[in-house]
C-alpha cells in the first residue's frame, strides 16, 4: 500500500444525498482513492449505495422534506462513528448542514454566506454585471402585481426564481425555471408561482449551447479546471445533460469563473454554466451551482478527479493539481438518454439524430452509471427506471 493510499484509508468521509448520479461518482472516486466511504440516503435502493466502494448505507430524512430532522441525524451518525469529512451533493443538504457548529468544520464548502449569495441568481446577476462579466438582460419583480412585467419587452424570455430551493424550518421547496413566449404567457407564469418563490428574475433567452467551467478553489488557490459540451439533453430542448464530451474552454470564460468565484471568497467546487448566444457570439453567464454537478463522472473518466483532489486537500494529505486533461472523452447517462430518446419519439422529432442514437459505441465513449468492476448502481438504477414507467412516469 503506497503512503498516500495509507494515509487516505486512516481517513472516513460520509456521502449524502445517495440518490444522485453525482453521489455515486464521489464514491467511486474517493473509494478507489482509498477512503473508507459511508453513504446518506433517504432510499435504501439509492444508486450510490449500491456501489461496492460504499462500506455502509446511513439511512437519513430527506434533506428537502424533513431539513432539520435531516441535520440533526447527520450530526447523531457523526457523533456516533466519526468522520472526517462530511461530503452534501444536494443544495437542500447544503442549506441543512452549513452553518451548523458540529458539522460546519467537516464540510468541505464555502461559508454559508458564500454558499447562499452564489446561489441567489439575482445577487449573482448583480454582481457579476459589476465586475464586468457579460450577463442577459433581466428584470427583477417583487411579486405576481408588480409593474416592471408590463413593460418587459424581449420574448422568448425566462422566468427564474431568484433561488432554487426555498422555504426555512421543517421543509424547503424546490423552484423550477419557466420559458415565456409572450406577456400573457409571462403573466401566466408569475401568477403560477408560490409567493415564497419571489423575488424572481425574468431574462431575455440566449439561444445556443450551455457551457459549463468546473472548478476546484482551494486557498484562493485554482486547483482544477473542466469544461464538457453537451450533446444530448433531457428534454432535448434544454435540461439536464445525458450525452456529453469534454473540451477545451476559452481561457476568458474560465479567468470571468475564477474572478467570480474569488468575489465570493469560495472554497471548494463549483459549476460556473455559461449560455453561447448563437445570434450575437456573446457568453452570457446563467448561474452557479456551488456543489457536485450531475456530469461529474465525464470530468474523473477525462482526468481530473475532483472528489479525491478536493477530500485531499482539505484533508493535507496531497496538494496535487490539475492541469491538463483528455480532450473528446463522452460519457452517456444510460437512462436518461433512453428519456430523452422517449421524448423525441412521442413529439415525432426524431429524425435527424436518430442513427447517432443507435450507435452503440464510438471511441472515447464510457458509460456513466454502468461499470464492469461496478455492476451494482446500474441494476438499482434500472430497477428505479421500470418501476417510474410502470407507474407512468415515464
């Protein structure tokens, strides 16, 4: 056993929020590192637990429905077996633990103020125009009444809440992003939303490819750097990301990510997303997600591997960094490129990109959940699939 690998397997590190794709990256990251790994989930048949490099499942309150009861049983298992990282995947766990003196010194984040300004898309907006960062035009209202939606005027648009999750004490809610078409739709969309949901920004719609620049902070110190190009999505319109490749980003969009990251003394991960504006060729900045992404996997698979780079630096065990990586690798998200292929199909927009569908593999291909010395996440997850399409969820 080499020193390294020594050192880590001294060392427990709990994952939670298990049901994500993200989760079971960091475990097999941080597994095949060396690190005994303990996995938080509210299912017992979350994909992450399944894994062979999770030692052991902590079945936990669901961090969005039950956020107190879900912090006071993470401190109880940390009480109880001691650990030396604490590892949310989730913004609602995030929101639950940050801040919390038990468990604030085993998160390896940002302070809760960082933390929540980042992901205030409104605070974001403001301040990334004041450090000179390209940002779409917006409006912000008060409330469903107010004034400002009568006198918008740039359709398509999108109405997006200023936070993600809202909401204090025994339960949060997740907001969702609405595209408008015109100022009765707009109207409608407003009307639509829980008045813990305001503040809520509408932007003028860029149209083109979402880039993301994945970063590690550590010490106002840029530890690793990524970017991916999405290929396939889920809905194909415009979600979450099913088939994509790893690329090379313009050094301009990763010094406007760094810039923005240190305006929030950041430590740790995050996801600065950028929208490639077709008509003008401008990069407009869409958010910040400051934790794991769900694309996670593609970044390990090309070589930067952000969980073990992250535990070991908080840790001391290892000061690496990350500078280069595999250009042209694809990960394939199995069944959600299956959902978006469903949606295509019912729409009757399939053609044209049916045949690249089909194409079982092509060089630099991986898949994302299913892995021969790790057959377990892909059966639970596949069972999970079924049971959503025989309840027609699917």
């Amino acid at each position: 056993m080499t020193p390294l690998r020594e050192a880590r397997r001294a060392r427990r590190v709990l994952v939670l929020d298990g049901e994500q794709r993200s989760a079971l990256a960091v475990v097999r990251s941080l597994g095949r590192a060396g690190y005994r790994v303990s996995t938080g989930a509210a299912d017992p048949g979350a994909i992450a637990a399944a894994s062979r490099y999770s030692e052991a499942t902590v079945l936990l309150p669901s961090p969005l429905e039950s956020p107190e009861a879900f912090r006071d049983a993470v401190a109880s298992e940390v009480r109880a077996t001691g650990y030396d990282v604490v590892m949310p995947v989730t913004e609602s766990a995030a929101l639950a633990l940050l801040g919390d003196p038990v468990l604030d010194p085993l998160l390896p984040m940002p302070s809760r103020e960082s933390f929540e300004a980042a992901n205030d898309k409104i605070e974001l907006m403001q301040r990334a125009a004041g450090l000179g960062i390209d940002v779409p035009r917006f409006v912000t209202l008060r409330d469903a009444d107010d004034g400002a939606a009568e006198i918008w005027d740039s359709f398509p648009a999108v109405v997006k809440p200023g936070r993600s999750v809202v909401g204090t004490g025994a339960q949060r809610t997740r907001t969702t992003v609405r595209f408008v078409a015109d100022r009765d739709e707009l109207r409608a969309a407003l009307a639509d939303l829980h008045p813990d949901a305001f503040p809520v920004m509408v932007q003028e719609r860029l149209v083109g490819p979402g880039v993301g620049v994945f970063l590690l902070m550590h010490d106002g110190e840029r530890v690793a750097a990524f970017a991916h190009r999405r290929l396939r999505e889920k809905p194909p319109e415009g979600g979450v990301s099913v088939y994509r490749e790893s690329v090379r980003p313009p050094e301009a969009l990763v010094e406007r990510a760094v810039r923005l990251l240190h305006s929030f003394h950041w430590m740790g991960v995050a996801m600065v997303e950028f929208k490639h504006d077709e008509a003008s060729e401008r990069y407009g900045l869409m958010e910040i997600n400051g934790r794991f992404w769900g694309s996670l996997q593609l970044a390990i698979d090309a070589g930067v591997d952000f969980p073990r780079l992250l535990v070991d630096r908080v840790l001391g065990i290892d000061r690496a960094v990350s500078t280069d990586y595999r250009l042209g690798i694809r990960t394939r998200w199995e069944w959600g490129d299956v959902d978006h292929l469903l949606i295509r199909l019912r729409r009757g927009g399939a053609r044209g990109g049916l045949l690249s569908w089909f194409r079982p593999w092509w060089p630099g291909d991986r898949f994302e959940v299913f892995r021969l010395g790790d057959p377990g996440p892909f059966w639970a997850e596949s069972r999970a699939w079924f049971r959503a399409l025989r309840g027609g969820d699917r």
